[in-house]
C-alpha cells in the first residue's frame, strides 16, 4: 500500500513539472491589435528640393511676359559666389533647370585688384552694377565679338553710357580654379572664350531679347 502510494505521488510530481516546463518554454504570442482601431496613414519624410533660382526665374518669366523677353532662358550671376567658381548661369525658365554654368569676372572699381565685388552705376567708377540687364545687339570691339547691354533698373541704369557689356576674355578660364580669384573688368561681364560661345549661340538663337540678371 505505501508503495502504491509513493508511485503515485511521484507521478504526480513528474505531471506537474512537465507542464511548468511547457509554460515556461512556450513562446509569447504577438498581442492582438485594439477591436475598431483605423491604423494611422505613413507619409514618407523626404524633404521637398526647391531650387535656388525659383524665386528669381518666377520674377523674371512675370517681367519677360509684360515686356517682351525671352520666356524661355535668362541668365543669372551671383556675385556672392567666390569668382574662382562658377557663377554665371544660363537658366532653361521652361524645365526650371540650370543648363550650363561659367565664371564670370568683376569689375575693379578701377583700383588694382578686388578680391570680391563691389557695386555702383557711376560712369566712369569701373565697377559691376547690380539688376537686370536686356542683353542687346552683337557687334565687334575691342574684345572681338561682343554684345551690348542695357541696364533696366535704377542701379544699373548708366550700363550703356558706360560701356559694359557681355565679352569674352582669355584671362578668365575655363574651369574653376578656388581658392584663387579670377582677373577683373571694368564692370564688363566678362567670361571666357568658350563660355562665350555657348552664351553666342543661346542668344543668336533666341527670338526675343534675353534677361541677364546681376545680384547678390
């Protein structure tokens, strides 16, 4: 009789540590997601790239419509851009895109160099002049082929009286070359000769007069 009963007290034993074994080694179900609940919309967090021009091409496509411009390229320069980079850009205003870019020199306010620009519409003064430009008919100077320019605001409204124009000039190169700083004009936008060219054949191509576009 005991033994019977030790046997069964044993098999007991056994029965309950098996099953603490199962539930001590079964794995955690996932928890069920709340009755009712609309999960939550995922937006993607890629910032939107806006171009630097937009501003600017919008200002211009409003001008060239009411004055009979060019609505599709304009160029832009950004004399806040060191001058060993390039910072004379032509500007597609149909695909919002930049379609070629060059460096452009500054003018030396007529002292012996300046490093960065500085600004002034005065005859004579030798410096860049800030605003928008029509760039006008093509002739041959000093420079060979040139294009005159005609100031359209109240700081560069002398440009013609002064001389400055859109030329070539075989001091400025071709690729950048920063930290060092390109050679100065007299106020002229003076790029390189095959920059130029590529400017020539945009302009002699367009049937409305283009926007040249001088700030920082």
């Amino acid at each position: 009789m005991k033994s019977l009963r030790y046997i069964c007290c044993i098999t007991g034993i056994s029965v309950l540590f098996t099953s603490c074994g199962n539930f001590i080694n079964k794995k955690p179900e996932p928890p069920l997601p709340p009755r009712n609940e609309t999960p939550g919309l995922m937006f993607a967090s890629t910032p939107i790239y806006t171009s630097p021009f937009m501003s600017r091409a919008n200002q211009v496509k409003s001008y060239a419509m009411k004055n009979g411009f060019s609505t599709s390229y304009c160029f832009f320069v950004d004399m806040s851009i060191h001058s060993g980079r390039k910072r004379f850009f032509v500007y597609d205003l149909e695909s919002n895109t930049v379609m070629i870019s060059g460096l452009v020199a500054h003018g030396s306010c007529r002292e012996t160099f300046l490093n960065e620009a500085k600004f002034s519409n005065t005859p004579g003064c030798g410096c860049t002049s800030v605003g928008k430009y029509k760039i006008g008919e093509r002739y041959r100077g000093q420079y060979g082929k040139s294009y005159k320019l005609y100031g359209l605001e109240s700081t560069n409204s002398n440009a013609y009286r002064r001389a400055v124009v859109l030329h070539s000039f075989s001091c400025v190169p071709d690729e950048e070359i920063y930290p060092k700083v390109v050679c100065n004009s007299l106020g002229c936008a003076m790029v390189s000769p095959a920059f130029f060219e590529k400017l020539s054949s945009i302009i002699d191509k367009s049937n409305k007069p283009i926007v040249l576009w001088i700030y920082k």
